[in-house]
C-alpha cells in the first residue's frame, strides 16, 4: 500500500476538495450571503431579466475557478510544510 504522502503525491486524494469550515460563524455567513445574492438576483430579474440572466452566468463562471483557487493554496501549503520538515 501506498503511503498518504505518495497517494498525494500522484493525485490520488485531494483533501483540498474535501476542506469546508464547520464553524457557526462561517454557516451563519453563507447563509447570509446566500439570502442577499438571492435577493439581487430577483431585484435584477424584475429591472431587466437578461442582465439577470447575464449576472448568473457570470457568477457560476466564477464560482468554477474556485476549486483550482482550492488546489493551489492546498498545495502551496503543503511545499511550505515539506520545505519546513
């Protein structure tokens, strides 16, 4: 068997996308959050439904390079580890 730091090594186990914060504070957050992108969305709908339309392709357009955003700190983190050891 492997050991964790070779399965790391070759990309077999991503903890990085596996990683969300379990505080109280962060879910009280996203929640709020949540509830204020919703409420731009319709406010944006009832003005102009395209240029609603356009925001939401433009968030989950973003929304994509997050996990990349994930990798890399992950991995950055963890050369800075290797390098301290």
């Amino acid at each position: 068997m492997e050991s964790i730091l070779m399965q790391l090594y070759k990309g077999k186990i991503s903890p990085e996308a596996t990683f969300a914060p379990e505080t109280e504070e962060y879910k009280r957050l996203r929640r709020e959050h949540y509830h204020y992108y919703e409420s731009f969305i319709k406010k944006l709908h009832s003005l102009n439904p395209p240029l609603g339309q356009q925001f939401i392709s433009i968030m989950d357009e973003q929304l994509t390079f997050l996990p990349y955003d994930n990798a890399q700190a992950f991995i950055d983190g963890f050369r800075l580890g290797a390098k301290i050891m």
